[in-house]
C-alpha cells in the first residue's frame, strides 16, 4: 500500500526530521503496524493512528511533521486541503518509522 508525500518531504523523511503527517480523509485508510510505501523514497512502518481536532495541533506536532512553526504547518495544510476543516473529512495525526531508501532498480 502506498503513502504519497509531496517530493518537497522527501529529505525531512529521510534525515527523520519529519516523522509524523497529518491527513485529513473520509475514514483512516492505515492502522498501526502497517509496513507502506512511496515511490521513488523508501518504505514507512505506521507506528501510530489517532484522530484528532485540528485546532489542538501542538507546536510538537508541527516539529515531528518537519515544520519549524505550527503556523508554518497549518498554512500547509490550508494549502493542501484548502482548509482545517475539509467538508466530509476527519483529521488524523500519523506517526511513522522511515524504514529505509527504496532499491533504485526496483519498481512499486
């Protein structure tokens, strides 16, 4: 199962600066202990799921997502989604181990 993240993340992962994502979807699509994968960066375990209000984004949150301000991370967000409230969405703070760089030669 795949993971996509922007190509903007891909040294936050693999320095394991960024080690969580929000997500905002219609129901979870993972659950803990998961094994996923991106293409063209490697394979994540999700060691974490948990649905949260996006107004009780931490400032911690923001770090582990790989952002440097929580404003820096909701700004993101609203630009992804468009808002902190998507319509017919729930949020959801995944947290997650970089498992490792994907075999150049291999396909997904």
């Amino acid at each position: 199962m795949f993971l996509l993240f922007r190509k903007e993340f891909h040294d936050l992962l693999r320095s394991g600066r960024k080690r969580q994502t929000i997500r905002f979807w219609a129901r979870p699509y993972v659950k803990p202990g998961s094994r996923m994968r991106t293409p063209r960066l490697g394979s994540f375990l999700i060691t974490a799921i948990e649905e949260i209000d996006p107004a009780a984004l931490t400032l911690d949150d923001a770090r582990l997502d790989g952002f440097d301000s929580l404003e820096a991370l909701r700004e993101k967000l609203i630009e992804l989604y468009g808002s902190l409230t998507p319509p017919d969405r729930r949020c959801f703070k995944l947290t997650f181990e970089f498992l490792g760089e994907q075999n150049p030669g291999a396909t997904l």
